[in-house]
C-alpha cells in the first residue's frame, strides 16, 4: 500500500468519515489529514495505535536498560542470582 494514496484534505474527512474508518479496520494503514496543504493529522486504527504503543514502551526499556549498562548500574548475573537466593531464603 502506498502512503501517498492514504494522503486526504480535511474536507475529505469529513465527507467520508465512515469510509475511512471502513478502510482503516481493513487495511491497518494510517492516513495522513492535510489542511491547507500541509499535513496536519494522522488517524489511525486502535490496534495500530496499541501495537505502536507497546513497541514504544519496549523501546524505552530497551533505552533505559542501556542507559543502566553505560553508567555501570549492573552485577554479573551470578551476583544477582545469589542475592535473589538469599532474598528468598530469609522469608
């Protein structure tokens, strides 16, 4: 699918609001709203949206985990073992 096809006027929107809803739930693209020429809006369907989402929220972790590796906040994994063992054994 190409994105220049999904490219529409507002007045587009809003006479065809049911189509592209239709059109969204189909084909899971997003289209991109323009408003006196110049992009304005990108409307989306929810899964989507909730798929772009959780891959935003594992790409922070990922970034704070690294983060964490450069500024030296980690222990050898055996350490961690050990101290979750102990953890456990003094409950």
């Amino acid at each position: 699918m190409k994105l220049s096809s999904r490219i529409k006027p507002i007045s587009y929107l809003k006479a065809h609001a049911a189509e592209i809803v239709r059109s969204l739930a189909e084909q899971r693209g997003p289209f991109i709203i323009t408003q006196n020429g110049e992009a304005k809006v990108v409307v989306q369907d929810i899964k989507s949206y909730e798929e772009a989402q959780e891959t935003m929220a594992l790409l922070k972790i990922l970034a704070l985990g690294n983060r964490d590796i450069e500024e030296g906040k980690t222990i050898p994994l055996g350490d961690a073992a050990e101290h979750v063992r102990s953890q456990r054994r003094s409950r």
